[in-house]
C-alpha cells in the first residue's frame, strides 16, 4: 500500500465526518409568512377583536366540497394553527332525532348506517356526500375547537370566531314514530366553558376596567354610577386569552322553517347574534370598485364609518360632507368589516392585499388559495422576517411602508405613537419618526409623552406610519418589535414570549445566535484537524513498520554449520 493511497484513506474519512457537520438551511417561504401572519396576530391582541384584520374561511365549499368525515373535519384545527381568525360552519337540524349534525343528509333512523364502497370503516356515503358513521354533532366543534386552543401548543394564542349557518333537513315523521321529548340546545352542547358569551359583553360594556379602555370606540360616565361605560365597545384579545375565552359563537344564516321544531332565540345568552358578529357580511367583491382607491368608499354603494377615533379620519370614514344627497350608499363600520367572495368574483391576492392594507378582513366562501391567504399579510416585506441570524430586530422601511429584520446594535431614527395614558384622548394614527438615532435597547428614550416608542396593531396604524416616514428623508427608523425566541417577536426589549414556540426551524434549533454557530463549527473543525492529523500519523507509522519488517525478511538468511 502507498503513502498516497493511505493519505487519500484519512481525507475520505475527514471528508465523511465533515458531511455530518449541520449546514444551515434558509426558512420554507410557508413558514415565513406562517411567522408573519403569527406576529401580526399576537400583536393585534392589544387591540378590540372587532377591529382586528384577519381572514375567514367558510368550510363548505372550500374544504369540505361534499366530504364530511372525521378526518375532513379535522382540517378545522389546520386551519386555526394557521391563523385563520373566523370559521363558518354549515350546521343541520334533524327534527327527528332532535339533534344537530354537520353532514347535510339525514342519517337512516333506527338502523345503523354501513360503510359504503369506496368508504373507510369511519365513513358512510350518504348521497352524494361521505360523512362520519357516527354523527359529527355541535357538542363535537366545540370540543374540537377547545382542546386545539388548550391542547399545550402554545403557539394557538389566539381568538376564533365560529359562525354558524343554521338549516333545517325537513326530515319526514311517521305518524307512530317515538320522537326525543327533550334535547341540547346549541348553547348546552357547546358547553360554555372558553365561550365569550353577549352576558360577558354586556358587563364588559357597564363597567369598563382601566385596563380595558381603547381609543377603537366610544367611552362615556354613567352620570348615575360613576362607572365609565361604552355603547359600542369590545374587549381586546390579550384579555380574553387571560381569561380564557377565547371562543366567540355568532349566528350565520337562518334556514330554519317555521314547523322545525328548533327556535334560536333560546341561545342569546351564549350565542351573538348575525348583526353583533356580522355574521352575514353586507359587502362583497362584485360590489367594490375595480381598483379600490378609498378605504372610506371602497365601491361606488359603500360608506364606511369609524367606531370611535376615526369617525372624523376621512381616510377610513366617509364624512357626511361628501354623502349628501345620496341615498344609494349603504353605510357599514369597521367592526368586524368582512368582505365575501362570489363566484363571478374570486378573492386574487391582489385584491385581499388591498382589502387588508385598509383594514378589510377577507372572508373565503367560495375559492380559497394559499397565495391569496398569504396576500393577507399587511407588515412585513416579502421573505421576511428571514430569521437571519444576528437580525433580530425590526424596522419599518420607507421604500415599501413594510417592515424588515436589522441588526439591534445599529443606530436608527424611532417611530413614535401618539398613546397617551387617557385612551379618550388617543390617536394610533398619530405618528412621528424622531431622527434621534438610537440602538434598538435605548429606542425608548427616544419618544417623549404624549407620544411612546410603539409598533403598528393594524394594517390602518401601519399605512398611518408609512405616511410619517414617506414625508421624511430617512430610509428606515425602529419599531417596537424584537425576537426574543426563534419565530418569536414581540414588542418591548427582551420582553417574554408569551407561548412556547413549536415550529423551530432547523436553522434555529441548531443555535439562537450566530456566534453560538461560529464557536461551534470552530470547535468541531479543531477536533477534525487534529483527529484527522493523528490518523494520517498513525497511518504513516503503519508504513514504515511495514517498510521495515519487509527489508528484515528481505535481509534474513539461513547459516551453516561449518
């Protein structure tokens, strides 16, 4: 064997250990946007759930399409995880078995139904629809929904709204049938524990708490109690995740006959009604203007009003001045403000990119794709945050009105809110841009009361922040917004995350920090040089052992006696 054959032996071993060394790999451009729905998710927590932009889905037609079974309905959770805000179910009334069901076929009475050809063991064909064998019922979305948001996946810091489309099977009675005298109504079989219900509305609304004020709506004393109070007002996420209910019911359509046997009035205390929770949105695409140029009237019949503040913000609030007259218009407010699709109009990304910057909130009824989900992205630019590392940090720049990682240590203007402690006396579109150049640690101090170091909640605050930094020179300025764990961003210096992050990228789990990286690729590539060192070494001492015991048997001779 020859030094190079051995030498070449060592190299192909070093080169087999160097293939086990991680190699850091770029972010899925999925995961991206899954982080920058998320961020602007926890963010708007600090804003009241009515004005929160965020899209909604119907699974009718866009999930389910005809299939009801148990794994068809457990996209649901997919669907939470992420970030839709809204869900519309289809829910059926079988008036014989007193029951509410989710496949909209009524199931045969007094037999069992059997998997059909073509149907797993879970599944029946009814129809033309394959549903699960036994009946999915209301009882079972509100479990499904609950144990999603309690299942210990932090990450589901969220607040859904399920909306639910009522219809009557009109199912034929014989005259000697035996028909339940008794049944759960909608609110029992949801089980109230995690619902936010209207009672818990209408007592948020008499007694306001200091903590609950908010410049999104009206606030006034009652003169007989000296209670602060609001007509119109809604809590903000972040106090119903505290307290647990995060689930709000709403009412959708109603088509439910006269002789059905069901009135849903009895569930008022649980269940919002369609005009609290718009649960039959006004506004839909074939209604709006082809290229939407005001947020205020976004078709040539819309007129938008404010709920609080912004009732006199002629961006986002028609003014009476420019409405005489015209009795063709249909007023809206920007609580809970849904857009639907139609099927002569699909939601483009183009078109639900618009509607969000607004401060719309997308509702999929017809078509649902993962390009216009991602078009409801209002905050960051494309392919961020990138989750470099090093870049921990956020700014908002003046070129796209978007926000972008930097590195925490350099020095740039700040981006300040007007948020004064009075919530009355607030305007989140109040922005200025302080060219104090500061690191992201001291950006604080930057901002002088009235005004405070801040981050946009919504897709409105953020065009009002872009308007401030385009009427400057400055490229980008800082916004209260920094990772604290991989995938985390939060506002506040190394402030807590407020969930246990359980998407890590493979990048992120190798190491939080990018010197945390270099000493450990320094310190692996120290042990190759000198393991690989010892092992050519050894392997030349080898050689010459061997060098050597061949010329011995070489030189070895017999003697004989004389």
């Amino acid at each position: 064997m020859q030094v190079q054959e051995l030498q070449w032996r060592v190299l192909l071993r070093c080169c087999l250990l160097l293939s086990l060394l991680p190699t850091v790999q770029p972010q899925a451009d999925s995961q991206i946007v899954n982080v920058a729905l998320r961020v602007q998710r926890d963010l708007s927590h600090a804003v009241p759930i009515n004005r929160v932009a965020g899209a909604g889905i119907s699974l009718k037609d866009t999930i389910l399409k005809g299939n009801y079974s148990l794994a068809a309905l457990s996209q649901t959770e997919k669907l939470v995880l992420n970030l839709v805000k809204r869900l519309v179910l289809d829910i059926y009334w079988d008036n014989r078995r007193k029951q509410w069901q989710v496949c909209p076929v009524a199931y045969p009475h007094g037999t069992q139904a059997q998997p059909a050809m073509g149907a797993t063991p879970d599944e029946v064909i009814l129809g033309n629809v394959t549903c699960s064998k036994v009946p999915y019922t209301v009882a079972d979305i509100g479990a499904a929904i609950r144990q999603s948001l309690t299942s210990g996946q932090g990450s589901l810091n969220a607040v859904i709204v399920l909306v639910l489309n009522l219809h009557d099977l009109q199912v034929p009675i014989p005259a000697d049938a035996t028909v339940p005298t008794t049944f759960s109504t909608i609110s029992q079989s949801l089980n109230s524990g995690g619902i936010f219900t209207p009672k818990m509305l209408t007592q948020f609304r008499s007694n306001l708490a200091a903590n609950a004020t908010s410049p999104y709506f009206t606030m006034s004393t009652d003169p007989a109690t000296g209670k602060l109070t609001t007509p119109n007002g809604w809590p903000m996420g972040k106090l119903l995740i505290a307290n647990g209910t995060q689930i709000l019911v709403g009412f959708g359509q109603n088509g439910l006959s006269a002789g059905s046997g069901y009135d849903p009035s009895v569930d008022q205390d649980v269940v919002f009604s369609a005009q609290e929770i718009n649960g039959m949105p006004s506004i839909s695409t074939t209604e709006l203007n082809s290229d939407i140029t005001s947020c205020a009237k976004p078709g040539p019949t819309i007129a938008m009003n404010g709920t609080g503040f912004d009732v006199s913000d002629s961006r986002y609030s028609l003014q009476p001045s420019n409405a005489t007259n015209d009795t063709s218009l249909s007023w809206s407010t920007w609580s809970f403000p849904y857009v639907v699709d139609t099927p002569s109009k699909p939601f483009t990304p183009a078109v639900v990119s618009k509607l969000v910057e607004c401060g719309f909130q997308p509702l999929f009824l017809i078509n649902f794709s993962v390009e216009a989900m991602n078009a409801s992205v209002w905050s960051w630019e494309d392919g961020q945050p990138s989750g470099a590392h090093g870049l921990d940090c956020a700014v908002i720049k003046r070129s796209t009105g978007r926000w972008a990682v930097d590195r925490c240590q350099t020095a740039l203007p700040v981006a300040c809110q007007r948020l004064p402690p009075n919530a009355t006396q607030a305007d989140p579109y109040d922005w200025i841009i302080v060219n104090n150049r500061k690191i992201f640690e001291e950006a604080v101090d930057a901002c002088q009361p009235p005004y405070v170091f801040n981050v946009p909640r919504t897709a409105q605050e953020n065009a009002a922040l872009a308007d401030a930094l385009r009427a400057t020179d400055i490229s980008k300025a800082w916004i209260n917004l920094n990772q604290v764990l991989p995938t985390c961003w939060v506002a506040g210096w190394q402030s807590k995350c407020p969930y246990d992050v359980k998407d890590a990228n493979p990048q992120a789990i190798i190491g939080a920090t990018l010197k945390q990286g270099i000493v450990i690729i320094l310190i692996f590539s120290i042990f190759l040089f000198f393991k690989c060192r010892r092992q050519l070494r050894v392997s030349r001492l080898n050689k010459r052992k061997a060098e050597v015991r061949r010329k011995i048997r070489q030189n070895d001779y017999v003697t004989v006696p004389a």
